[in-house]
C-alpha cells in the first residue's frame, strides 16, 4: 500500500504578470474564499518523488512527469491525499503506459480534457477517489455551458422549420377559404344553385391579404443541414402589397 497525492496549482503560465494576477485573485476569492473553485493544474504523485500530469503537444504524448510541487510552469498551492493504492509499482507503471496512448498531446482541450480530467482518469485506474470537486469545477461548468448553448441552438432551428411549415399550412388554409367562397358565388358552381347557403363575408383587408400576401416564402435545404429562407417576391413589390394591406385596414 502507498499514498496517492494530487499537488494542486495555480494557473500562473499565461505570460502576463497582470493576467497571473488577475487568476490568483479569482482562485482566492472563489476557492479559499467561498470554497467553490478555481483555475487550476494538477498532478498525481504515486510511488516515487516525481508527480505525473497531462498537457498540451503537438505530437506524442501528452502525459508527461516533473519533481513533485516543481513544476515551474506554474504556482504551487496544495497537496491532498486521496488514498492508498494497493497496486505495485510494476503495475502502476503499466497503466502510466496505456494512459500515455490514450493521451495524446494534441487532444488537449481545456474544457473537455485538461489536466484534472486526466489525473481523475488515473486515480480511478489506482483504486483511489477522484479529485475534490472545486478543483476542476470551472471547466466542468464550462463544458456544461457549451452543451447548454449548443443544445438551444438545435431546438431554435427545429422551431424555425415549425414556424415556417406552419405558415405555408396557414396560407394554404386562407387560399383554400377564398377559393370555396368565390366558387360559392359563381352559377356555375354546386354553390351557387343554393342562394340561401350562408357565405362567409370577406372584408377587404382579408382579400388583400390573401391575394397580395402572405404566401409564405419557399425554402432550400443548405450542406449543413439548416434551411434557408427565399423570398417569393422582390422586394418593392412586397412592399407595395403590404402598403395595399394597411391602406385596406384603415378604410
């Protein structure tokens, strides 16, 4: 049996001493003091002195080790102990290794897959618990916004094409009114033999809307999968017909 322990940084690498600031205030304030998280690295110290953490590369590993509380990228804050392994050091090797191909250099991602995630993944294959929550919280509450945002944007086209085929359902149901009522008042129609059957009674504004209007645009369906809205008619024409259409309301 050995102790696992996380060292736990400051993220102090960004090449500004302001920007450096400005991340130690904001850990001070929202981890020490309201306990709720920050921007940090970590790494995982099991057997040995050195510890083992996950960065950014553009080929090979990402996975990588240094002195335990020395790395100098950025500024030592903590250590916790999460536990004992009851793994032997062959072993714990052997999972470094299979962890080193499952974590390139370039699949880093700061919110998905950072640092703390891979040392979450470690600790798990060593049997201990995973990181306290307010060490990775801020990224997990990121990616939780970036799914949040991605999602709204699915549900806003999935409305856009309900609001569209709903107008072209509404245009088709007016015209289709207006085409019964004319048929109605023609002799030659069904309609027209019974003079008594009630008409529906058309005010102007409405012969205007149907006749000028508002025949829902056509659309087309782009690589992308999103659908693009073409108007049916120039644009001076539309605007006449909507000018016909309020001059219609007013009388």
């Amino acid at each position: 049996m050995t102790e696992v322990v996380v060292h736990v940084y400051d993220v102090t690498n960004s090449g500004s001493d302001n920007t450096n600031n400005t991340i130690l205030q904001i850990n001070r304030f929202f981890k020490d003091g309201i306990g709720l998280g920050g921007i940090f690295h970590s790494a995982v110290q099991v057997y040995g002195e050195d510890e083992w953490s996950f960065g950014f590369c553009e080929q090979g590993t990402g996975v990588f080790s240094c002195p335990a509380k020395k790395n100098p990228m950025y500024t030592y804050r903590e250590c916790i102990v999460l536990g004992k392994t009851s793994l032997s050091k062959s072993k714990v090797n052997q999972i470094l290794r299979e962890l080193s191909r499952e974590w390139p250099g370039n699949s880093y991602d700061l919110l998905a897959k950072n640092c703390n995630h891979f040392c979450n993944d470690f600790c798990e294959s060593l049997g201990v618990p995973k990181l306290p929550g307010w060490v990775n919280r801020f990224a997990n509450a990121g990616d939780t916004a970036v799914e949040i945002a991605e999602s709204t944007a699915v549900r806003f086209r999935q409305a856009k094409t309900e609001i569209v085929t709903a107008s072209k359902v509404a245009y088709r149901f007016l015209a289709g009114i207006t085409s019964n009522n004319n048929n109605a008042g023609s002799p030659d129609s069904p309609g027209g033999a019974n003079r008594n059957s009630p008409k529906f009674q058309q005010p102007a504004w409405f012969k205007n809307l149907v006749a000028a209007g508002a025949k829902p645009s056509t659309s087309t369906t782009l690589d992308n999968g999103q659908e693009q809205v073409h108007p049916q008619k120039p644009l001076q024409q539309r605007q006449d017909s909507e000018a016909a259409t309020l001059r219609s309301y007013e009388m």
